[in-house]
C-alpha cells in the first residue's frame, strides 16, 4: 500500500480561495467535535486531533480559537454528519462525507455535483464495502520492527505496517486511532507525524485515461465547491 492512499483522498488547490474554504471546513469540524464533548483539547481526544490536523495544513490559530469559543457559547448551528456514495467517470468509486445544518439542501447540492459531474449517485453502501475503514499514520522513521513492537506492547490490532525508504506507514482498524495514536506518543515522543487521520483506502484502483481524466477533476473541483463537503474519499488514479 505504502503512502499511495495518499493521492486516493481528493485534497483542494492552495488557492486563496480554496484555503477560505479549508479554514471554513476546519471551522465547522472544530465547532462540532467541541460542542458534543468539551472545549477542553486536553479532555477530549477528537478535539486535539482535529486542531491538531488544522495547526498542520496551516489554519490561523484565530481561526480555532473562535470556533472555539462559538462551542463554549452553546448556540450555533447543529450540524449533523451525513454521507455519500456513488460512481465517478471511468466507474471510479467516491465517498463524500458532510457536515449539515439541512439534509435536504446537502441532498440536492451533491446530487447537482453527481449529475453535472458524468456520475452516479447511490444509495448507502453502494461502495462503501470496497474501501477499508482504517486509521493511518505516515511518519519519519528507520525501526519498522521498534514501531510493530511498541504497538504490540499496547494490545494495538495493527492491519498492515510498511517502511518506504524511511518513511513508516502504519494502517489500524479505524477504532484503533486514539488508543495507536497514544502508544506511538508515548514511546516516541519526539515522533513528527505527516499523516494521521481516519481515512477510506480502496480496496482496488480504478485507473483513468483520455476525457475521463477531465471530467474527474471537474467532478471532484464541483464537490469542492460545495460548502457541505467536508472529505472526498475515491479509488481512481490517473494513468501515467
């Protein structure tokens, strides 16, 4: 697997634009993860992860802050996770996950992105049972054998664990996240992690070529572009 499941999450451009929509994303996630547990980072782990991954894709601390303390007021939106699935072009397969204060308007606006984007859309499921549920940690790192030990002494169910040329990949069931989070830390403190999050990896690779490569990325820039989408999820992969 390596770090390739890298490039099967749809990321947006560094675009001034597409970072005000980062932040706004990374608002909206911070708000929610706060206002269902506490606003304390330290007492609530989902939380710390969340800033954690904001502080890393470079999120202004103000903006943090403030979502914040838009938790702590307790007023504010409810907004409620939902999720989507279907076929891209080329049949490529696509997860859409999204926070929403209104089913039906997220409905229709991913339903406009399927239908404009040469997709489909179906039902929960649909794909789902072809991508793995996994927690993923990327990291700099020699001692493959120190890594699987260090989990192993935690009880740790480990999936898969490869090293790239110094570069750890470490694939957990997707409820492992916090409890292989916490082991790694807490042998290796010092430990700098480029990737960890729970994520969807395809279980097999749809790779796309000619007009179909276009009428992905216009489907992916559509769900972009829709304020509700949160994480794009797909097995596609561009043919070299």
């Amino acid at each position: 697997m390596g770090r390739k499941f890298e490039k099967r999450k749809a990321t947006m451009a560094k675009t001034q634009g597409a970072k005000s929509k980062l932040y706004a994303k990374y608002a909206k996630e911070i708000f929610v993860n706060a206002k269902n547990g506490s606003s304390d980072p330290d007492a609530n782990p989902s939380l710390r992860s969340v800033i954690d991954k904001a502080k890393k894709d470079q999120v202004p601390a103000h903006v943090i802050d403030k979502a914040i303390e838009k938790a702590k007021g307790g007023g504010g939106e409810n907004y409620t996770p939902m999720r989507y699935e279907g076929f891209g072009p080329g049949g490529c397969m696509v997860i859409i996950d999204c926070l929403t204060d209104n089913n039906n308007r997220t409905f229709g606006d991913v339903r406009i992105c399927f239908n404009k984007g040469h997709a489909k859309l179906g039902g929960q499921g649909t794909v789902a049972h072809m991508f793995d549920h996994n927690a993923m940690f990327v990291f700099a790192h020699d001692d493959e054998e120190a890594i699987l030990e260090a989990l192993m002494m935690e009880d740790v169910d480990i999936s898969d664990i490869e090293n790239d040329d110094g570069t750890i990949t470490v694939s957990a069931p997707h409820t492992e996240y916090f409890k292989a989070k916490s082991a790694l830390k807490a042998s290796f403190p010092d430990l700098e992690m480029e990737t960890e999050e729970i994520t969807f990896v395809p279980q097999t690779i749809s790779e796309l070529s000619g007009e179909d490569v276009d009428k992905f990325e216009h489907f992916m820039e559509l769900l972009h572009d829709c304020d509700d989408v949160q994480e794009i999820y797909h097995n596609a992969e561009i043919a070299e």
